[in-house]
C-alpha cells in the first residue's frame, strides 16, 4: 500500500492503477513513451520523476531531463542510468560537489555516459576531457554530449586509464565494468593509456589542470606511477578507490595534497576528495 501510495503522488491514480494491473495480469502499457514492462524499470522512472526530471521516451529511447542537462539511453538499455548523477542527485552533490571547477580544466576518468561530463560542466567548468574505453558507453557520451550542444566543451576519448599504453580485458559489469575479469563470462576489450601521457596532453592543451575525477574501478593505483611534479599537476582530485587506500593517499600527501573522505563505502570502496594544502 505505501508503494502504490507513492506512485499516487508521484506519477498519478491512473498510471499507479495500470502498473498494479501489470503486476497481477502481466499487461504491459506505455507511459510517456515508455513501454512499462518490468518492475525494476518501474521503479527506477517513479524515482527519476521523484527527482524532479522530466522523463519520456521516443523512438525507442529514454530521455531524461536532469538538471545538469539530458541524458538519453535506449530503452533496452535502461539501467545504465542507474547511477548516482541520475538516481540519487543528492549524492552525487557530495560526491562532486566539493571541488572547485568554476572556468576550470577538468579529466573526468570513467566518464560512461557522459553524466559526470555534463555535471561538471553545469558547475561552470570551462572545459571537460572525458575518457571512456567501453565502447557502447562512449557511443552514448558523444551522444549526450552532442544531445546538449557540448562538443567544444566536452573533448571525448575511446580510451581509458592504466600503467601504461596498452589493451587489457575485463567482464562486463554496467558503470563497474573493469573491476573483475573471469574468462569464463563474456568480456570486452579496452584501450587504455597512461595516466601520465594523459595528463601531459592536457597540460600541454591548456596549461592548467583544475580537478581529475577517477571512477574508474582500479586505474587509480596508476597514480604510484608518476613522480611527484605530475601529480602535482591538477589542483584537485576525486578518486574513487576501490581496495586499499593507504599507498594512495601517502603518495598524494606526499605530494602536497590533502585527502578527506567524502564517501565512506567500507572496504570495497572509498571516495576521496584530495587538494593541494594552498589550494
């Protein structure tokens, strides 16, 4: 009763009456465009209207209307908008919204769909690298940007992170794909570059580098690779690491950088925002 109440409020008498006909005699029905055929998919639009976003389908995709810009996915492919930008914009504030990007130089590593792209650049970045080697995310981050008239302002790569300039393997796991590898189950294959080749390309682009944000389920630990003037390159970095976090955070310290825990996710996972001391 308390969800069917929700839905009342949230999506109205009609649609909360048709998705409890759905759920007793298997009738699927359209809402805004949307052919509504599973629960899970249910739930995850109620809650992107619950947001505030504007939500509707076209042409076989799903679009929503955020309020850092539109993001849009085919329908068959709508979990990929179950991540924090989207689903729980609350957190994704605490996440990203600690660093400072105003007029500034962004690499956003682990860019999927281009949602953290767009957040930044609603934060009044100048401009965003986006690095993203899956290639069905990265067809989808050259659409949301171009959806959203950015293609001077969001620069897009086929690759991702790593040691060093190289192609490597792993499972295919939505936003966490990169984190396992079992040759059992089907995989993808990635290009990734070295982090230091990446930061020496934007530097040598822009002279400046305002913030790295890392989500990228490992990479992060390429960052033992550089030496300390690279490191001391961006003035600030968002780093989600996945493991142990002490050898990062020594080698930023010992660079001169800050580290405060700004997403405690227990032992798999740990956000940090980290800023030089005279930043």
């Amino acid at each position: 009763m308390k969800g069917f109440l929700f839905t009342v409020n949230t999506l109205g008498f009609h649609t909360a009456f048709r998705e409890a006909v759905r759920r007793v005699f298997g009738i699927n029905y359209t809402w805004r465009g949307v052919q509504i055929d599973s629960t899970a998919l249910f739930r995850l639009l109620r809650k992107l209207i619950s947001n505030g976003y504007n939500v509707y389908g076209i042409g076989g995709e799903i679009t929503v209307k955020t309020y850092f810009g539109e993001v849009c996915v085919k329908k068959e492919d709508w979990n990929l908008l179950l991540v924090d930008t989207i689903y729980s914009p609350g957190l994704c504030d605490n996440m990203y919204g600690c660093a400072y990007v105003d007029n500034g130089i962004v690499i956003d590593i682990g860019a999927y769909i281009g949602d953290t792209a767009l957040y930044f650049i609603h934060r009044g970045a100048r401009r965003v690298y986006a690095f993203e080697p899956v290639e069905k995310f990265y067809r989808y981050l050259l659409r949301n940007v171009a959806r959203n008239s950015l293609e001077d302002r969001v620069i897009a790569f086929n690759y991702g992170v790593w040691f060093k300039n190289s192609a490597i393997k792993a499972n295919m796991e939505g936003a966490g794909t990169g984190s396992k590898m079992d040759y059992s189950r089907p995989y993808v294959g990635l290009k990734v570059r070295s982090l230091k080749d990446i930061f020496e390309m934007v530097y040598e682009r822009e002279g400046v580098i305002d913030l790295v944000k890392m989500d990228c389920e490992g990479c992060e630990y390429s960052l033992l690779r550089l030496d300390k003037e690279l490191l001391s390159l961006p003035k600030q970095y968002i780093i989600e690491i996945h493991g142990v976090e002490l050898p990062i955070i020594d080698v930023m310290a010992c660079s001169g950088f800050k580290a405060e825990k700004i997403l405690p996710g227990g032992d798999l996972v740990n956000v940090y925002f980290l800023k030089k001391k005279e930043f």
